[in-house]
C-alpha cells in the first residue's frame, strides 16, 4: 500500500534528512528548521492517500527512530540520534520523538505508525 503519492521505499538521495535538532519551531502550519528549510503540513496532506488529518509515517523501533513527511517538493525525514545532553539532562531519542509527536498531535494532525 503507498501511503502517499510518490513511493514510499525512496532511495535516500532522493530525501531531504534532518535531525530532531536541527527544528527551531512547530507551530499549527508546519515545522521550520535552522537552515530554512520548512515542512508545509497542508503540502503533507496534499500528497498523502487518504486521510486528511496524516502528515507523516513514524517508526519508533527502527535506528535510528524517524518521521517522514511527504512535503512538497520530495519526502523529509526528520531522524533521531540516540541520546544527547541539554543542560545537565539526558534526553533519549525516544524521548525527543514521542515530544515532536505530541506537538504535531496538538494541531490536530495525526502520524501513520509503521512500527
């Protein structure tokens, strides 16, 4: 089953990738990131097949854990190293990826889970 208009095995040149880090803001129009780049959740759900509400497929089990949005121009794949330091707290990926979905889920959105 293809969950949005273009393939969704796509050979990794053929994405955008970028880590969890990198988004500075996610508000109800999307995710923006620290070089510009910027993920339209409208675009998301203009090329997703079906349901109106999906913006992203997620896969916590897979390593590194990902979301990956059919934006516009070709898919983003947000991924998620496995731990990092903020401050004097450790933050597992897992942590990071249940956070950017809660905050998607905020706006009324939903992600297809493939794990």
């Amino acid at each position: 089953m293809d969950l949005y208009r273009y393939s969704h095995t796509i050979a990794d040149d053929d994405r955008f990738e970028k880590e969890f880090s990198e988004i500075t803001r996610v508000d109800r129009n999307g995710i923006m990131f620290k070089d510009g780049h910027k993920i339209a959740f409208c675009d998301c759900i203009n090329n997703w097949n079906g349901d109106e509400k999906y913006v992203a497929v997620r896969d916590i089990s897979a390593e590194p854990p990902y979301m990956e949005f059919p934006s516009a121009v070709k898919p983003t794949r947000i991924f998620f190293p496995k731990r990092r330091r903020i401050l004097l707290m450790w933050i597992t990926n897992k942590d990071e990826f249940r956070n950017l979905r809660a905050k998607i889920e905020k706006y009324g959105y939903v992600t297809f889970d493939l794990s």
